[in-house]
C-alpha cells in the first residue's frame, strides 16, 4: 500500500466513519457540508480517486459515492484501536452488573455476552475458561442402578464432565464414595500424564474409574476453548447488509451464522488467531482475512482472557464490515479484562 498524504489520511478517517454511522456511499459534497472542510469538492473528488486507486476506497456503482475497502477498514482501526476508550459512566455500569452477580461460571459467560451483544449491537461469543493443561480437581461417583454409574468430574478451572459408566459387577454406594476419595486425594490438581501415574497404584475399581477420567481430559486437552455461549444474532440480521428484501445479503448473513453451529470451524479460527495472542489484546479480522469464505463480508473483535499458564478464554462480537469499532474494541477490551480479574480472584486464588 502507498504511503499516505496528511490529507489522504483525514480524509480516509472521516468517510470510514461517515459510512460506518449511516451505511450509504460518501461523496465529496457529502464531506465538505458535514464537517465543513477548507477545501473544495473538486479537490475531495480528486483525493477520493486516489484513495480508490491505492485500495482503501471502492465505488460501488456509479454514484458519486465511495464506501470503505476491506484494507480502508484496517487502516482505519489500526489508528484507533489504541486510543479508543469506553466511557466511565459505561465502565461503571458493566462493572457493577458482573458484582452484582453469583460467583458463577456459567452465569458469567451468560451475562458476558449479553453485555458485549447489547454495547456493539453485533452478535456476540464467549467461551468459557479452559485450563491450559487440564487438570483434575475431583470426581463423585453415584450408583443409579445395577451396574450404572453416573461419574461426575470436576476440572480445575471449572469444566465439568458427566459420564454414565456400565461396570462389570454392581458396586455399593459406600466402595463407589470410597474409590472416589482415593482418587481425590492421589489426583487433586494433576495433569493428564501426572494422573496416568497413579494407574500403578490403584485397585481394579479406581483403575476403571481412572482410565475413564483419563480420558475425559485427554479430549479436554484436545479441545481449543471452553463452552460456548453466544447472544444477539438478531442484531446481525437486522444490518441493512443482511437485509431480508436482498437475496445475497441473506445468504451472507446465513454464511456467517453457521460459524456458532460448526464448531470445528470455529475452533480452527480461535486456535490461529486469538488463542495465540496475549491476554486482554484485542484482535480484529476483517472480511474473513482471506482464510475463513464464511466471514468475508464481516468483521470479527476478539480477544483472550483469563490467567497465563493457568485458565483462558475468548471472547468478541461478530457484526459487518461497517461495525462500530470506536465503541466494540473498547468494550471487548474492558470485558476481557473484567473477567480476567473475575477467573483469578475464583481459580487462581482461591485453588
């Protein structure tokens, strides 16, 4: 990309911004009377040109009017993804929404992604905290009927897992709570090859019971990210790039979408973009970023959270191209951390 002009890049800011508020194609007359410009229209018309020429504009049809480029997009987020801030008064009010709360995991990821639907007005995801490496916490092991057994198990950081199990001879409640205590106290806080050590020691129940823990956190460790949790798809498909009336705005829409019901798609695009950077850095891929077809006409604010070497998560807001990035970066941002602070003070803490 060519070097831009102080001029250029006045220029490039205003109409990203002009089109991101009203969603129409922005012409040089447009420019001149909204923000009232020492310059004529001629000399923004010729300026929109080579802004167009260099890639950071497009003109749709034939109108006078220019809209932003995917690169025109980065341009513009690159030099404000920075300073952009959220308001006190909305820091205040996030944060006493999350106080107000149940110490709860699941209660967090919830509100979590109400708060980021509601302040982007974009569809928003969230995942839950997932250990680095997993790591038991405990199991409780209920007999149900015959030989069924319904094992429970915790991991630290908070996932649980829930398997019924089909043992070889039917087992009293008391031998079950005991194998469970055992396997509490030799396992509390191993990871997956440091519990494979215990194999050694244990009786033929807690072998069997182990060997299903086993494998529990191996798939676990297989997975990217925690459970997911999402809110505000209605607020994608309202944009007027989604609109109903236009059928390739609703295939777009509907594209985007499927990204929260294949996850293996989604786990593939956390694992080569946000899981990979620092905590609370926030990450925006525009138009799919050349990889991913299922986003090209959208952009994606993603961020990690949590505690390194211990448990994260991500979370972000998906919306069009033309989102507001001044008031999501900041929000995705202030969450992120919000959270990071919430995970730390529960697990790290607290064990």
């Amino acid at each position: 990309m060519n070097d831009l002009t102080d001029r250029q890049k006045n220029l490039l800011m205003l109409l990203v911004r002009d089109y991101i508020e009203t969603a129409q194609p922005v012409s040089s007359l447009h420019l001149v009377g909204r923000y009232h410009l020492d310059m004529s229209s001629a000399t923004i018309r010729n300026e929109m040109s080579a802004l167009t020429e260099m890639g950071y504009l497009r003109q749709p049809h034939t109108s006078a009017g220019r809209i932003p480029s995917e690169d025109g997009y980065r341009y513009f987020v690159s030099h404000m993804i920075e300073q952009a801030e959220l308001p006190e008064a909305v820091q205040n009010t996030i944060s006493h929404q999350f106080h107000q709360s149940r110490p709860d995991v699941e209660q967090w990821m919830t509100l979590a992604a109400s708060v980021l639907a509601h302040q982007s007005q974009a569809v928003s995801l969230v995942t839950a905290p997932h250990a680095e490496k997993s790591r038991f916490k405990h199991v409780e092991l209920i007999s149900t009927q015959g030989r069924q057994v319904l094992m429970v198990l915790v991991m630290w950081g908070g996932e649980v897992s829930q398997q019924v199990l089909s043992l070889a001879e039917p087992v009293s409640q008391e031998r079950l709570s005991g194998a469970a205590r055992r396997i509490n106290s030799a396992c509390q806080g191993r990871t997956t090859d440091e519990t494979i050590s215990q194999l050694t020691h244990a009786d033929a129940l807690e072998t069997d019971i182990l060997t299903l823990v086993l494998q529990e956190m191996r798939r676990a460790d297989d997975r990217a990210s925690g459970n997911l949790y999402y809110d505000g798809l209605s607020n994608v498909l309202s944009e007027p790039e989604f609109n109903a009336s236009d059928p390739q705005g609703t295939r777009d829409a509907r594209r985007a979408l499927r990204l929260f019901d294949e996850r293996s798609t989604l786990q593939e695009l956390l694992s080569q973009t946000v899981l990979n950077t620092g905590l609370g850095s926030v990450q925006v891929l525009i138009g799919g970023e050349g990889t991913w077809e299922e986003l090209r006409q959208c952009s994606m604010v993603l961020a990690r959270y949590g505690v390194a070497g211990h448990v994260t998560g991500m979370l972000g807001v998906m919306g069009p191209m033309r989102m507001s990035y001044g008031k999501t970066i900041p929000t995705v941002r202030f969450v992120a951390n919000l959270l990071s602070d919430l995970v730390n003070d529960s697990f790290v803490e607290n064990g």
